[in-house]
C-alpha cells in the first residue's frame, strides 16, 4: 500500500438505483483493489445492500470504506428503508424517491468539503457534481453504466432526428452515423428523447455534464464492442476508459457472487442449486427482468404459459406482491404445477444472479437488456432472449442481436415503463414459446452459443494482466496520481 500522502483519495457517488448503484460499487472496490483510498457516499439503506464486501475486503487490508447520509424518507412520507427506485411500488413512490435523491446535493457537497478528494467518481445521472469538482480543483470522472453502442446511438438520434421523418410510430429508420445499418421505430425510443419533460431536462444537463468532465468511466471492455469506443471517443471528443465487466472483475469468489447487491443471507446450497444440479448442462433458461420491472397479471400468465409449451426446463425470478389481479394465486400454483412436472422452478424476489449464470445448466437467459444483466451473461457465454422494456434497453438489444449475434429477440415493440405497461405492449404466449425453442434449441442456436463462448472467453482476459480493461484501469489510476503529485508541487 502506498503511504497516506501519496495515496489517491477518490469519492465514488453512485445514483440510487441497482442497475446503477451496483457496478459502481464494483468499480470502487477495484480502484481500492489497486492502491486508491476509496470512499463510497450513498445512504443507510442502500449501504446495507453491498456493506458485506466492504467489510471484507477492508479486512483483506484495502483502503475502502462507505459513508453514509440519512435519506429524507420522513419528510416525504415514504416508508421505512425505501431509499431507491427499486422500492418503488407505484408512480408516486418512484416520484418522491426521485426527488428525494435530488434533496441531497447539500448533504453530499458538505462530505465532499471535509474528505477532500483528489478525484470524484459520479454517476450521470448528477450532473451538478462537475461544479462540485470545480469548486474543489480535482478532476471529475462520469461513470457511465449503459453500453457505448447505446451512447453513439442515442447522440447520432438526438443529432440528427431521423425519428422526425418517419411517417408513422411503427415505421423503420436507420441511425446515421454507426458502422453498422441500425433499425429503430418511434414506439422503441426513450420518451425523453421524443418530448420536453423533467427529465429529458436532466438527460440534457446529464450531457452537457458529460462534456465537461475530465473523462468518461464505461463499464464495458474493448473486445465487446470496439467499434463503438472508438466512435464514442472520436465523436465526443473526451477521454474514455473501458475497464468492464466490473462485476465479473470484483466478484470472483463464490461467497462474493453469493451477497452481491442483497442485504439477507442467501443460503447457498438451497434447493435452487439441487434442482439445478439435476438438469443437464445448457439445458435450462434463466428468467429475470430485472429489478426495476413491474410485470402486469396477464403478462405473466402469458410468460407461464408461454415457457410451458416450449418445454424447455426454466428457472424464473418472480416477485411476491408483483401485481394485484391474483397475480401472486396464479404464479404460485404454477409453482407447485412444475414442482410436480419437475419442469420449472421459482425463485421468489431475488436470486444469486452471478452464481446462476455461472451454473453449467444454465444454456439460456431471457433479460429485459438492461446492461448489467448483459454484461453478467456474456461472462458466463450465456446467449440471451432479448426482452427489453424501458430506458436504453433497445439500444442494448440492437448490440446483442444485430451487431454480437448472441442474441434472439421476443418481439417486445414499445419502450414503456412498468406503470404505463399496457396490452398493447404484450407478448404473447406462442411467440414466447417459439423464441425459447430458437434460443434453446441445439440446431437453432449452434453459432450463437460459439460466439457467446468466445466473448465469455475475452471478458475473462480483458480484466487479467495484460488485458485491455486491466490496462485501461492502471492507466487511468497512473494518470490521477500524477495530476494529485503535480497539484501538490503547486
């Protein structure tokens, strides 16, 4: 370890949500990992969902530790502990949280004040932390958690305006501006990118934000998709490091795959693994979508449906509580159907998602895109369903289907989220068994599962010495430290 003077001090803020909270997490623990003095800033809720690794890894003798601010959950009539969107239950509950985490710009810049860091690692989603920086002289770093291929997208769009020409909201158009022809419609679009609300105001601050920071951090890797790193950082004009997969890098041991991102203990040899370890390799489908996503009754009821004509073996993250219609009735006498035909299993709320997709069982994973989940499966060389939902998700599903190969899409056609799902957005029960067939189905899926294999093998060796993310990750810290020894000198 370096000595305290010399030692990089870096604040990582990550925004409160778990697809953005947790490769951030992942993140600092590396910069720690490698000889930076880390601190994380979240709140107390929050801080329990990761606090495990911390610990451990600060007995291991790193310097990481989390410091913790009290979310305004009172003062806005919110229940106890729900201090991140994955907490909300409907539109309201999401609104205050949203705002809630808006009301902590004070208490963050004040812990900024007093640790003063030599660099701040924020999520984009606060763009006011490049004046923060500012203020204290230091470098800001932008940590992006999406794809690249979703921000060359997303720009070249909002450039553009191809979507502007189109005839009607199904009608095709090409992104200008990418290395490969990249199909869209209206309906697959982000609304903010398609109307003037709240927060396409702070996507647009976001951006700007993105601009005027030292350099982007992506939690991606060079052998994913190089192409589109080289059009981010051509097209934008800032610095970039590529030094993913996080998750895969920082959660190595079993016990670390085991508590990622869960607060209660998961045991491990519970009856998931039995039923798993009975099936044969690559037999089983993996069903999750995601933490942030609400399925509406009649969705799942077709998801149940749909998976039990395709007979293929499934394992499926369903959530208690998901949905009132007897969503719940339903879903758990089904449960109980295919515990007697041995042919699908439930795991309610949560799972090891890392432990799962490393399983030899494991052949196929149905994902709402979201680009952790993406990431998780290309490590494993597990080949996807692509489902997406809402946010960037059809970006990512463009990447895995048209550009990677690895993957084979349902069909979803609107970009919405979980509150405004409606019929309309529904897929049906045969296109979902015809899909699992293709995705599952050994003649179908040979050259998919190739090349998940292969891009499994690179995620590997980009984050060992040597490999692209690793070097990405040492120059980046080489670079920091020497703007920390040229500011001291002054």
């Amino acid at each position: 370890m370096e000595t305290e003077s010399h030692q990089l001090n870096v604040i990582f803020l990550p925004y409160l949500s778990p697809g953005h909270l947790n490769p951030m997490v992942d993140t600092a623990r590396l910069f720690a990992r490698y000889g930076a003095s880390v601190t994380i800033i979240t709140t107390h809720a929050n801080a329990l969902t990761f606090q495990n690794a911390i610990d451990s890894d600060f007995n291991c003798g790193y310097h990481i530790r989390t410091q913790v601010v009290p979310f305004p959950t009172a003062q806005l009539g919110l229940p106890d502990g729900a201090e991140n969107l994955k907490d909300g239950t409907s539109l309201d509950i999401i609104g205050k949280i949203f705002y809630g985490v808006s009301m902590l710009q004070g208490p963050f810049e004040l812990l900024f004040q007093d640790l003063q860091p030599d660099c701040l690692v924020t999520d984009l989603l606060y763009p006011w932390t490049v004046e923060s920086a500012a203020k204290l002289g230091i470098p800001r770093l932008y940590f992006y958690s999406a794809s690249h291929f979703a921000s060359c997208a997303t720009y070249f769009i909002r450039k553009h305006k191809p979507h502007e020409r189109v005839a009607s909201a199904t009608q095709k158009f090409s992104i200008p501006g990418l290395p490969h022809n990249i199909e869209m419609t209206n309906l697959q679009l982000e609304q903010w990118i398609k109307t003037k609300d709240e927060f396409s105001d702070l996507m647009n601050e976001a951006n700007e934000s993105e601009m005027r920071s030292y350099g982007t951090l992506c939690n991606s890797f060079h052998e994913l998709e190089g192409d589109y790193e080289h059009l981010y950082k051509s097209t934008k004009g800032i610095k970039c490091w590529s030094i993913g997969p996080v998750s895969a890098w920082a959660n190595k041991g079993n016990e670390e795959k085991v508590t990622r991102g869960h607060k209660e203990d998961f045991a491990q040899d519970s009856e998931w693994l039995n039923w798993l370890n009975s099936k044969q390799n690559e037999s089983v489908l993996y069903v999750s979508f995601g933490s942030l996503t609400r399925l509406p009754h009649a969705q799942i009821v077709e998801i149940a449906h749909g998976l039990e004509i395709s007979g293929c073996s499934f394992i499926w993250v369903a959530r208690e509580k998901d949905e009132i219609d007897n969503g719940q009735i339903f879903l758990q006498e089904f449960e109980e159907k295919m515990k007697r035909s041995k042919k699908g299993f439930i795991i309610w709320n949560w799972a090891p998602q890392l432990l799962i997709l490393d399983h030899p069982a494991i052949g196929g994973m149905v994902t709402h895109c979201g680009w952790n989940s993406i990431l998780e499966s290309v490590s494993a060389g597990v080949p996807m369903m692509t489902w997406p939902m809402f946010a960037e998700q059809f970006y990512n599903e463009k990447l895995l289907v048209d550009v990677l190969k690895i993957g084979v899409p349902v069909g979803a056609k609107e970009n919405k989220f979980w509150t405004r799902l409606g019929e309309d957005a529904m897929v049906g029960r045969e296109e979902i068994a015809k899909t699992v067939v293709q995705l599952m189905g050994k003649e179908e899926s040979t050259e998919i599962r190739r090349r998940a294999r292969e891009l499994a093998g690179a995620s590997k060796k980009t984050t060992e010495e040597g490999g692209s993310s690793f070097n990405s990750l040492m120059q980046l810290l080489d670079e920091l430290k020497s703007l920390k020894k040229k500011k001291i000198k002054i």
